[in-house]
C-alpha cells in the first residue's frame, strides 16, 4: 500500500510526459498541418487528463523542440490583419510518426503476452 494513495501522474516523469505529448502533437501535424490553437482546442476535448492540462506554453515549447529537432516545420500564415504560425511535418517526422502506431502495437502485444504469462493461473 502507498501513503496516501498512488498518483500516476507524480510517477511520471516530465521527460516521460513531453516525450508522449511530442508523439500526440506530432501525429496530430500529420494527419493535418495545423497551428497551436487548433491543437490546443483537440486538447481541452481529450478524455485525458494530462493532454487537458497543457497550456499554451508548453505546447509552444514542445513545437519549438520539434522543430528544431526537424520533425516539424513552421509557416506564416496571413488571414487578414492576423498571422498565424502554422506547423506541417517533415519527412522525418512523417516516417516518425508513422513508425509510431506499429512500434506501439507491437509494444503493447509484447507487454500483453508477457502479463498474461505472469498472471495466468
């Protein structure tokens, strides 16, 4: 038993947090380029929790990461008077995201296996 009760999120790391959050934002790009406040609003929607609790920093701060990084890449987009910033995904981080889904499935299996030998009768 833990004193006073077991928190995922504190056992999660922040390194851990950013890293899952740069894969959703990345997939995210992906399917569609998009800016921060498109992002933003598919977040608020989330049924979890922690992509709920982004705020507008850190989704910037995770963006310029990954476009530093070359996995994305920003465009000025003018609608009128307003600019907005508007990221698509390079071909790195295409092939990223693409290995994604089949890296975690196979993950997933693995870890379902491994569990179910442990804890079948």
């Amino acid at each position: 038993m833990h004193g006073g009760g077991f928190s995922p999120d504190k056992y999660l790391d922040e390194t851990m947090r950013k890293g899952m959050i740069s894969i959703v934002l990345l997939m995210l790009i992906k399917k569609k380029s998009t800016y921060p406040y498109a992002m933003m609003k598919a977040f608020k929607k989330s049924h979890h929790e922690m992509l709920r609790r982004m705020n507008k920093s850190q989704v910037y701060n995770i963006l310029g990461a990954l476009e530093r990084d070359g996995f994305v890449k920003s465009r000025i987009k003018r609608a009128g008077l307003k600019e907005q910033k508007v990221y698509s995904t390079t071909k790195k981080g295409d092939a990223v995201a693409s290995s994604f889904g089949k890296i975690f499935l196979r993950f997933f299996e693995e870890a379902k296996s491994l569990i179910k030998s442990e804890f079948s009768g």
